[in-house]
C-alpha cells in the first residue's frame, strides 16, 4: 500500500494554541502507538527565517503526519483516543484544516 502524508493546520482561538498543543500532546503517545503509524508531531513556526518564510502565526499549528496506508489514516480518525481529544479541544479551536496527500 501506499504511504499518505497528512498537514493538518489547527488554529486556536487567539491565545489558546498552548492549551491546545498540552491536549495534543498527552494524547500523542496513544498515536505513535497505532497500527500503521509512521509520523506525528506537531509543529510551530521556525524563528528568525526571514523573508522566505510564510508564517502560520501565534494561535496556529501544524501537524505533520505519515500513515503506512490510508486504511491506518482511517483508523486513527475513528480511534477512541481522537474522538476523546477532539472533545477536549474542541471550544478551544477556531479553525481546522486538513490536507490528505499522496507522493507525486
């Protein structure tokens, strides 16, 4: 099967981002540990790039992940542990956008 890279890009509601990345967080371990799953960290803008980067700002964050098949990306979506975190986090979120991709 084919591996699929997801960016899923949070944005918090404005000064909430730390509050959501501790959820995030205490809930990683339970994600690594999911049958298919390669990568999953999150991650904030660098400092001090300069003029070539683009930045996503204070309240946002983006989740970089690596799944061994879409099926295992299935799985984690409908997993206990995500729908208890999106309970968590949910008043906390502003926006959520995620992107689902495929190697070219």
């Amino acid at each position: 099967m084919q591996t699929v890279h997801v960016v899923a890009i949070i944005t918090a509601k404005p000064g909430l981002r730390d509050a959501v990345l501790q959820a995030f967080r205490a809930n990683v371990p339970a994600v690594l540990a999911e049958q298919g799953c390669i990568e999953y960290q999150a991650t904030i803008d660098a400092d001090g790039v300069g003029a070539i980067q683009t930045e996503f700002g204070d309240d946002t964050f983006v989740v970089v992940e690596k799944w061994e098949s879409l099926d295992a990306l299935k799985a984690h979506a409908a997993a206990p542990h995500m729908a208890a975190y999106a309970a968590k986090s949910k008043d906390m979120i502003a926006d959520r956008v995620i992107h689902v991709l495929s190697p070219a």
